[in-house]
C-alpha cells in the first residue's frame, strides 16, 4: 500500500494543475455569476463498494481541442472511441476524427470547478469517501481517453490517477477493480499503466490475486517500460506473498524471457522460487542448474536463498550446507533488497534447526529493527527461544538448551 498511501499535500500540488487547466478551458461568464453552491454532502455508507461503470455509461466526455499549429481551441463532446480514431462532435454539430496517437492535438478537460475544488479540498483531510464521489461525474467519461499521451492529455490523465489513488485509499478496490476495466492500459501511457498496477497491488495484498492479475493480464510485456515491468514485478511480489505461486509462475517465466528486461534474473529465481513451493522440484533444480551469476549482481543473495532453500529439501535436507548458502546470500546482499527480509528470515530459522539459540535470536532481533512491519518479522517473533544456558561456554555454540 505504501504506493499508493500519497498524502494530501502531494496529492493536491499534483492535482492542482489539473484544477487549473479545467478552469482555463471553461468559457468566461457573461455576467457575475450568484454564489455557487456547495456540492451536496457524501454519504459513503448509502455508496457501497461496487462498480459503478453502469451508471455512467452514456455519459460522453465535453472537452475543449486545442490545435497546437494555430493555438485555437474548440469544444468537443467525444462520440465514439472505436478503432483507432476518435470521433467528435463539435458545436455546430460537425464531426471532427482525430487518431488516438495523435501529437498535433492537445486537450482539455472541461469539468465542474465546484466538483474539483471538494474533491482535492476532501484529499486534503483524508476524506477519499468524499474525494471519490465528487470525482466520478468527472472521470468515468474519460476512461476511453485515457489512451492519449501526457502530453496531449495531461489533465485528463492526472484526474484518472488521482480519482484511482483516492479509490485505493478509500478501500474501493471493487470500483477500482472495474473502473481499471474500462480504461485502455494496453495503449495507455505509463503514468496510467502505473495508477492500474497500483490498484492490482492492492488487490493482490488483499488476496484478491484472481482480480490482481486480470490487470496484469492486459499489459504488453514485450513493449512495456523498464518502469513498467518493474511495477509488474511489485504486484507479483504481493501474489507470491498472498500464496499464489500458480499464477505468479506463468507470468515470472514470461517476465525471464524478455530480452531487455532488467528483472529478468528476479523473475527466472522467484519462478524457481514458486516451483519449490507448489512441490516442482525437478523443475526447479533444473532452471536453476542454467543460471550464472557473479557475486557483484544484485540477484546473487536471492540465488543464495533459493540454492539454501534446495539444500533443505529431499529426504537428508542438509540445514549447514543451506545455512552456509543463506549466509553468503545476507554478505553480499543489501538491506534494500526486496527478498532481504525473507533470506534473514530463513537464515534465522536455519541457525534455529541446529539449536543455535543465540544466532537466531540475534537475526529475528534485527528483522524487528530493520523491518518492523515485514510479515517475516512477525514470524520470527513467534520463533524466539528462551535459552536456559548450561555453563558461561554455550553462548557462542550450537547445542543450547531453549524452550
């Protein structure tokens, strides 16, 4: 969730400019308006989670189109977003096309000032009940535009971002579930590729691992960014953790495949990784009998975790040899590295196996110093011995009495 957790203050510096752009694309008033009125209150709990694409399915984006050659600028409703065009209605009741991947075009969102200004007012105080509601007559028409760049849509896509930010942290996961259906992320920029992958981690951290990879599903690996591939590889970090290894292993064999991608050894050891946990170890002393790795590359610790995690299987499981394995992999690991928490883990448990009290309790008291909400840390918390030493001599070996 730490993704997806943004504060107020940032959330609102990011979603200003979208607030200005929508109010520089409304038309001037004739005459000064009487007060606005305040947006009617939310009432969340009459607002249940659920998708709500139905009630605004015939709703069509208003837009203003502005030509970047000449600088004029024209409203738009948007008519159609088949194939590989938009279609547009202008005020005289014309039809204008313009490509999806157009770069000569560039939009703007015209929406209800009123609507905005509550929606960041509520982000600020953490009201994401409020922010969702107000945002949805915004949004959900402009789900089809979402395929546009950043630079031609920029508003738009900061008010889609914002609107599935607000969705994760208010709990919505079922509305952003199916909000992220309707919007084009196989074509879509990274900013909006991103703000989906974010909603498939938090549904795999709610074990939502089926709905999780639906999204992934629908990303083209083989043209995805480097950014991309690796927030591909956070939601699968959060499906491996929720104990899906069946559905993880499919896309960590995709993952190793792609020549230019920088995880691509992550993904073939966490691959192997999932194999050894549905019980594939064949398989998986196989793939990991075809890599090579130096002790320089940053994979080389979670190499280490995964030979020690072989050496601990079959019917002689040898806990020194994986102790020793585990041991080198914690040496030229870092603490940043995502599987550190783990290998610390297992290495604790290992020292644990051969009664080495004191070294394992020593490593589940650094999981809680370095990682105090790791989920490893609280296992090894129930894994604390107390030692009842013999003599002054058993502190530093491995036969110690505990309970």
């Amino acid at each position: 969730m730490k993704h997806l957790k943004i504060s107020a203050i940032v959330v609102s510096a990011a979603f200003a400019a979208s607030i200005a752009a929508a109010q520089q694309a409304a038309p001037a008033p004739a005459a000064a308006p009487a007060p606005a009125a305040a947006p009617a209150p939310v009432l969340p709990k009459d607002k249940p989670d659920r998708s709500y694409s139905a009630d605004y399915a015939g709703q069509k984006a208003t837009l203003s189109l502005v030509d970047k050659t000449n600088n004029s600028e024209n409203p738009v409703t948007l008519k159609s977003a088949e194939g590989k065009e938009f279609v547009f209605s202008d005020a005289t009741g014309g039809e204008l096309s313009v490509a999806k991947n157009t770069k000569a075009y560039r939009f703007r969102v015209k929406a209800d000032n009123k609507l905005l200004n509550a929606a960041r007012e509520a982000a600020n105080e953490s009201d994401w009940d409020a922010a969702v509601d107000y945002m949805r007559p915004v949004v959900y028409p402009l789900a089809p535009l979402a395929v546009l760049s950043d630079e031609v849509f920029p508003d738009g896509n900061a008010m889609i971002e914002f609107f599935l930010t607000s969705l994760a942290n208010a709990g919505r996961l079922k509305e952003a579930a199916a909000y992220v259906a309707l919007l084009p992320i196989q074509n879509a920029s990274d900013s909006i590729r991103g703000a989906a992958l974010g909603i498939a981690r938090s549904l795999a951290a709610q074990r939502q691992t089926d709905e999780a990879e639906k999204i992934v599903e629908r990303i083209r690996l083989n043209s995805a960014s480097a950014e991309t591939l690796s927030q591909i590889m956070e939601v699968l970090d959060q499906m491996r953790s929720a104990g899906d290894y069946k559905r993880c292993v499919l896309f960590y064999s995709k993952l190793s495949a792609l020549k230019d991608n920088p995880a691509k050894n992550q993904a073939a050891l966490w691959g192997v990784f999932c194999d050894m946990a549905m019980g594939n170890e064949l398989s998986a002393r196989g793939t990991l009998a075809n890599i090579e790795m130096d002790r320089s590359v940053p994979e080389f610790s979670l190499l280490q975790m995964v030979n020690g995690m072989l050496k601990e299987k079959g019917k002689k499981p040898d806990i020194k040899g994986a102790l020793e394995l585990y041991s080198e992999g914690v040496v030229f690991g870092s603490l940043t590295d995502p599987w550190m928490p783990e290998l610390l883990y297992k290495t604790a448990m290992a020292y644990k196996k051969i009664k080495n009290f004191v070294a394992s309790n020593e490593i589940f008291a650094q999981l809680e110093t370095l990682y105090p909400d790791n989920p490893f840390t609280a296992l090894g918390k129930k894994e604390v011995v107390v030692i009842k030493k013999k003599d002054s001599e058993t502190s530093g070996g491995e036969e110690e009495d505990g309970e």
